[in-house]
C-alpha cells in the first residue's frame, strides 16, 4: 500500500488541486496579507522564484512547472491556515492528530494483518508509508509533534495519548529499521533536553557530551575499530550506507556537468530521464539521491543550494526566537525544521511534493514568519 500522502498526492491530484484553489479564495481579496508574507520571507521568495526560472531549463518543463505549483500551493495553504490571527495553533493539532493518529493505525494493522503491504520483505516495518525509511519519518514526526504536549496540564487525555503516541512512536522506529529516523529523532530529543532541564546553559554544554566522549575514547583506545566503523556496525550498515556512497560518487559526477544552475526544478528522477544512467548502474532502483542537499545540487546547481541555505538559516533563527517558554505549541516548528534538516543527509525530502517532511517543514516555516507575533514580539497564543 502506497504512503497515504503518496496517495494523496499522487492519485488524487483533482484533490490536491482543490485544496490549493480553496487557499486561494481564502487568500482572495487579502492581498496586503499576501505582500506582506512574501516581503518578511524574501529569501524564500527568491528561492520560489529561482525554482520557477529553472522549470524552463527542465528536460521535462511542463512535469518541473506541475511541481512547483505544488510548491507554491503548500506555502499557500500554510499561509490560509494562519491568515487570521493566532491561528498557527491549527496546523499543530491537525500534525498531531494526522501522525498519531496514522501511526497507531499503522502499527495495529502491522500486528494484525502482518502482510507485505506493511512489513517489508527483510522485516522492517513500513506501515503506510512506500518503505521503512518513509515509515521511519513518519515515527519520527510522530514524536517530535506529540514531545511537548506530554505532562499537558490543560487537558489530561491529550496527555495520555501523547504518551500513547511517543510509546508507539519508539516502537515503530524500532520495527522500522530506518537509521536515518532514529538519528533525527536522538538529535531532537537532544535539542529538547536543552531546551526542558533548567541548568545553566554552560553546565548543560559541558556535561551532555561528556558520554560520547568518552564512549570515543573506550573506541578509540580499546577496540579496533573506529567510532565511526562501531556506529554502523551497531545500526546493521555497512560502510557504504546501504549503497548510498556508490549512488553519492554518481551523483557527484552528474553535478559536475552543470554545477551552477542545476538540471532544473524536479527535472531528473524521471523513469525515462537522465536518472536512467543511474538505476542501470546499480542493483537497485533509487527515486531520489539519498540526500537531499545533493538533490537540490543536482536540480538547481550551487546557486539553488545557496539560496536554500539561507532559507535553512533563516528558519531556524527564527524558530528559536518564536519559541515562547510558556506554550509548548511554538516549540514544536524548531523541532519538525531540525528533523528536515538532519533527515535530508541520508534521505531526499527538500522539493519533494510527496514527503510529509517537506509539507511539515514548509507548513513550519509559514507559523514562524514574523507576522505571527504582536507588536512587542510576544507569541499569539489562541
């Protein structure tokens, strides 16, 4: 069974279509809330306006113009969700209850049907998602949407289904065998502990990493292998992270021949494109780099890459400065755009329309623009 954001946006696209037309009607008429959005986001602006440009160098122009529709589609619909004010609060519930709820679902057919639609042919657990990998994400946005809301003292049952969740959560990472979402769930849950525990900063820097320093140091000194060689080792990798450096060492080659302008917007994992090279190449079939820096690289050169840098820089900059100490909501936007932002060194979901990262990260970035706070730079709290 395909993901059901896959579903959503691949079978479904008349849907999808509809939904983008119903964000602009709401849109419609509020042209000063528009012009302001673009003007505090201008480097997103530029970035959406790079990605236009390069839809016309695109070897497939018509599928790359599709594509970046549904670019400016979602920042529309985030966009429409929080046009009035203190309205972010929504897209966090509706993440709440589209993940947990989804997770348990998937978890209990896992359990009771145990079939080949939602246990892959080597064990891992896919779910609703297309693999483990996409399982894996799903877990992961799971927990870091539902982490703050535990100990909640407004309303007892979200608290216990935020326990449920997280509970499930862990066990789905387990199940799914997917490396890249347990390093993005362990980097959030990290940010988190500096975040909870009131310790003096300093003392928080000093002391969280004094255990892998000094499980560096056991490695280092008492086994044979490297920190490095035990870490995969310990996860079931090799050290060509499953295939990805061959698929890396091919994409790189690719870079080379346009460097600075890209192939164009979602214009090479095509089944007759110039992915072709590739997948004949290798023993198995990858729709995407593994890495979605290399992605963008790949589809908009170094120029596209820098550019969305500073979109990353400036998100995350923002998301700390939005995070308000007494509502758990704020919080949650810098955790989802940390997520993105580690998940994409092994997995592609920057640019990509069916990734539920990328949805989540682009919905994020929309709840944090500066227009969401009051004229002395409070948080609005519904």
């Amino acid at each position: 069974m395909a993901g059901m954001l896959e579903a959503f946006t691949g079978k479904f696209p008349i849907l999808l279509s509809f939904i983008f037309l119903v964000s602009g009607v709401i849109l419609f008429g509020r042209t000063e809330v528009l012009v302001k959005y673009f003007k505090e986001n201008w480097l997103l602006t530029i970035f959406l306006a790079y990605t236009f440009l390069s839809c016309f160098w695109s070897p497939f122009p018509i599928v790359s113009l599709k594509r970046w529709i549904q670019f400016l589609g979602i920042v529309l619909v985030g966009l429409a969700a929080i046009s009035r004010p203190r309205s972010f609060k929504t897209i966090h519930t509706i993440l709440m209850w589209y993940t947990g709820a989804t997770l348990l679902l998937s978890i209990t057919l896992i359990f009771i049907v145990a079939s080949r639609e939602f246990i892959a042919i080597d064990g891992a657990w896919t779910g609703f998602a297309s693999s483990k990998n996409g399982f894996g994400a799903l877990c992961t946005l799971a927990i870091v949407v539902w982490l703050p809301v535990l100990g909640n003292k407004e309303s007892k049952l979200k608290s216990r289904f935020a326990l449920l969740t997280l509970m499930l959560g862990f066990l789905g990472l387990w199940g799914s065998q997917s490396a890249t979402a347990l390093i993005s769930t362990f980097t959030v849950l990290f940010i988190y502990s500096l975040i909870k525990f009131k310790i003096n900063p300093a003392a928080k820097m000093l002391f969280l990493p004094v255990p892998i320093l000094i499980f560096c140091f056991y490695i280092m000194n008492f086994t044979p292998y490297t920190p490095m060689d035990y870490l995969l080792q310990s996860m079931g990798r090799d050290n060509t992270l499953t295939g990805r450096t061959e698929l890396w060492s091919m994409m790189i080659g690719l870079i080379s021949e346009h460097p600075f302008f890209g192939i164009g917007y979602n214009g090479f994992w095509m089944d007759d494109g110039f992915s072709a090279a590739i997948v004949d190449n290798l023993l198995w079939t990858p729709r995407q780099a593994h890495n979605g820096y290399l992605d963008i690289i790949n589809e908009l050169g170094f120029v596209g890459l820098g550019l969305f840098l500073l979109v990353i820089g400036q998100s995350l900059f923002r998301a700390f400065r939005f995070i308000d100490w007494n509502n758990s909501t704020t919080v949650v936007f810098l955790f989802i755009i940390c997520v993105a932002i580690v998940g994409n060194f092994a997995e592609s979901s920057f640019c990509r329309i069916k990734k539920l990262e990328w949805w989540a990260f682009l919905l994020s970035f929309v709840c944090i623009t500066p227009f969401n706070r009051n004229n002395t730079g409070q948080v609005l709290n519904e």
